[in-house]
C-alpha cells in the first residue's frame, strides 16, 4: 500500500511538471493538437513519472499501484484541466484490458501503454450515453478463425486518435472484449462543449476483429467504477482551482472602495463552496473501497464541481463569460463530465 507521504510527493511531483509544461497557453495549444493534447507533456509524465504504468502490473512494464495513485494524478491534471489520456486509456481502456484476465493480450499490448508510447480507447455505449454494463453499441460474430464486429460506439475517449482500438460487444449472449484494427475502424472526431475533452464516434462495419478473454459483463461494472473514482479526482481537482481562481479575484477586484472579498456575504459564499470541495474530495479518497462509494463519489463530485464553477461565473462578474477569461473553460468540464460514465441521476437510481 502506497503511503500518504509517497501519494503526497507523487502529487508534488505531477505538479512540478505540468507548472514548467502546461498553463492556460498552452492548454488552448493542445486542445488544437493533432491528438488533442499535450504528446512532449505526455511523454515527459510517462518517462520522468510512470503515470501511464501506475495501475499495470510490474510483469507487464507497470508499477503495479491502485487507483488511489492515479486519483492523484488526476487531481493534479484537472486543477489546470490538463487535456491527456489518462482518463481514456490509463483508467478505462487499460483496466478493460486488466479485467480480461487474458494474459497473452495483457503481455502483447500493456508493456506500450505503460510506456506511453502507445495510446488506447474503449468503444463502448451508444448515443444515449447509458455506461450500463449490460449493454453495449456493438454485436460480434464468430467467421473463421475469428470474429467480424458491427455498430457505432458515442463518447469514445480518444477514440480517433489511439493506437489501440478495444470495443464491448454482445456476442452470442456473451459480453467481450475486442481488439480492432484501428484501419477498419471509421473513426470521427466529435466536436463538443468542453473542448479540453475529446472524444470520437467509432463505427465498425463487419470489421474483423481478435476476442480478448472470456465474458467481461460482470468486469464492466468494475471498469467503470474505477473510471467514476479517478473522473471524480479530476472533478475534485478542477473544483478547488476554481474556487481558488475565485477567491484570488475577490481579493483583487475592488467595489465601493474595498476588495469584494471584504464583504460578508460573499466570505459566506466561499466558505460555503470551501466546505462542499473539501467534502467532495473526502468522497473521491473513499472511491476505491468499493462500487457503492465509487457511484457516490461520482453523483457528490460532479454536483460539488458544477456548483463552484456556476459560483465562479458569478463571483467573477463579466469578466467571466468573455473568451478571454478561463471561467468558461471550468464551467464547460463541470457539466461535461457530469454526465461522463453515467449522469448523476443514473448512479443514485443505482445506489
């Protein structure tokens, strides 16, 4: 087990290298890259710091860590909603692999993914968004030796972009995972309202496809738990910037001859918020001890996020609905990622 003085310096040291790598300069430059991020940032987390490696198994390249270690990275990526592949193809895609038990796939393709060199998606829901284990966007085959693969997966993580292209789909009354050759795929960028996320639409068209494991339908619920808890220390992360932002603001942004901050309304406002983040990350810590906390900390950290970003827009005044100004940019991940691996409401009918 990880101890909180090595979570601490793993997060110090995620910090140090986004300060010298990113800010909001060159977030705006990745959002405009070819893959959607940062690949010299990305690389230098995955060289100088294993980001990549952290939930992989030590036979494979990997460290072996558990989710706790990526929650903190993704903390630190989301203060400065830091476009990577973390989410994708470190927690969804790389767990989907984990999950197979398929150890032959797992040595093949999981030593690149801890490297970074390579970059994975999961095609999985269709475009009603429902992350439910019991369905998926595609249906498999057996022709030949192998399988042939059809349907069009929504919200793919990278989907037009990675290396490695892994879809869910129904075969014969069976849940699989499968691995498709990325040229077979028709794969689309899709456009959306937070522009720090980039996600695709993955159509197969009797795309042959190679069977990894055995049935995943009961594996899916915990892929997407594990998902839930590090987007849940994303949103934590993102929150306490934006409240920080704000806070800072109502220091220097002077209203009848005194800072904004002076006055008690808005003190109670800020506490306020201050309360609900540190309550969120509370939540997001106690992710990983099972499936109820995992959906509880997804519903609790996507309602804390939305709120102090909607707060962020007010306390900031007009500032914040001009381009120039990086509100925006907060309010569109906190209602983005809301409604990412299952809305808020979907989760609590679960729980």
């Amino acid at each position: 087990m990880t101890t909180s003085e090595e979570l601490a310096e793993l997060a110090r040291t995620v910090h140090s290298v986004l300060e010298r790598k990113s800010g909001p300069e060159r977030v705006g430059a990745a959002m405009d890259a070819p893959r959607g991020y940062d690949e010299k940032l990305w690389s230098v987390l995955c060289e100088q710091v294993g980001v990549a490696a952290l939930p992989i198994p030590e036979r494979y390249g990997g460290f072996g860590a558990g989710v706790r270690e990526l929650q903190v990275v993704a903390e630190e990526l989301g203060r400065g909603l830091t476009p990577s592949p973390l989410l994708g193809s470190t927690a969804l895609a790389t767990h989907a692999l984990l999950a197979s038990d398929d150890k032959r796939a797992c040595a093949r393709l999981l030593p690149g993914l801890a490297a970074g060199s390579e970059i994975a998606a999961l095609g999985w829901v269709d475009a009603s968004g429902r992350w439910d284990p019991a369905h998926t966007a595609f249906t498999a085959r057996p022709q030949g030796d192998g399988f042939v693969v059809d349907g069009a997966a929504h919200y793919v993580l990278d989907g037009d972009t990675a290396d490695i292209v892994l879809v869910v789909a129904d075969c014969e009354g069976e849940l699989g995972l499968f691995e498709v050759d990325p040229a077979r795929a028709t794969r689309a960028h899709t456009a959306s309202m937070d522009g720090t996320r980039r996600f695709a639409t993955v159509t197969l068209d009797a795309a042959s496809a190679r069977r990894i494991g055995g049935d995943v339908r009961q594996a899916l619920a915990s892929v997407r738990d594990v998902a839930c808890a590090v987007l849940a220390a994303e949103q934590v992360g993102a929150a306490a910037e934006a409240l920080a932002l704000t806070v800072a603001y109502s220091k220097e942004r002077v209203q009848f001859g005194r800072p904004i901050g002076s006055f008690q309304a808005l003190k109670h406002r800020m506490a306020d918020l201050h309360v609900q983040v540190e309550a969120a990350r509370s939540a997001c810590y106690a992710a990983a001890e099972g499936p109820e906390a995992a959906l509880t900390a997804k519903v609790y950290c996507s309602e804390a996020f939305e709120t102090v970003a909607a707060e962020m827009i007010q306390l900031h005044g007009g500032i914040a609905i001009t381009w120039e100004h990086d509100a925006h940019l907060y309010f569109k991940r906190a209602h983005s990622s809301s409604q990412l691996f299952g809305m808020p409401h979907e989760h609590l009918t679960r729980l």
